[in-house]
C-alpha cells in the first residue's frame, strides 16, 4: 500500500520522538516536524481514521501495527541513507535533507540492493 509522503513524515516522526521520549504528543510532532499544531491534528485524525495510530484518554499517540510497520521503513531508511551520503563525503545537514527526500521515493528493490551492496 502506498501512502502519501507527508504521512509517512508523521509516522516517521512519531517513532522517533517515541524512541526517545517514551510518550508521543501531538505537540511533540509538531515541534519535531515544525508544522503548526492544527497541521498536526488533522494529521493526527487522518492517520487515526486510516488505522495507523491511536490517540490515548491523555491524548498520547501509539502506532498501530501497520503505523509501526511503515514508520519503521522509512526510518531505516532514513538512517541508512544519510550514513551513506556522509560517507561520500556530504555534508550531514545536507545528507540528512537529501535522505529525506530519498527514502519515500526509492524502490524497495533498489533499497534492497544498496543495503546489500553496503553490508547493512
């Protein structure tokens, strides 16, 4: 299934914050992201009316399976590319950019490969 980048960008961003924060609000992916707050909520309900994350009683957000699912594919490869790209000698800011740009477009057969080629 394919969905859009900006809610990949969510997803992403959710697993990260919750990655180092334990706890996930809305507030959080909006400072993360630097989207405005209203951004984030139809976002949120978005997401939440797809079957990819819940909002808790404390309004917390927690990933579903298929959340997760995604949020961690795009964060592996984010990662990976921006480790690559600054192995090449680019700059981390710009290898940072240029993954993000990168990791929704690029095949999971190409992925795959460079994954191989590199030894990730």
């Amino acid at each position: 299934m394919r969905i859009q980048e900006s809610a990949e960008d969510y997803l992403e961003a959710i697993l990260v914050i919750k990655n180092e924060k334990g706890l996930v609000h809305s507030i959080d992916v909006a400072r993360q992201l630097d989207f405005s707050k209203p951004s984030v909520s139809r976002a949120v309900k978005l997401l939440r009316e797809d079957g990819k994350l819940t909002v808790g009683s404390d309004g917390s957000l927690e990933l579903t399976e298929a959340g997760l699912e995604i949020a961690e594919r795009i964060y592996e490869r984010h990662r990976l590319l921006t480790l690559w790209f600054t192995e090449l000698g680019v700059s981390e800011a710009q290898a940072a950019e240029d993954a993000c740009r990168v990791e929704h477009d690029i095949s999971a057969e190409t992925f795959q490969k460079l994954k191989e080629h590199f030894g990730a």
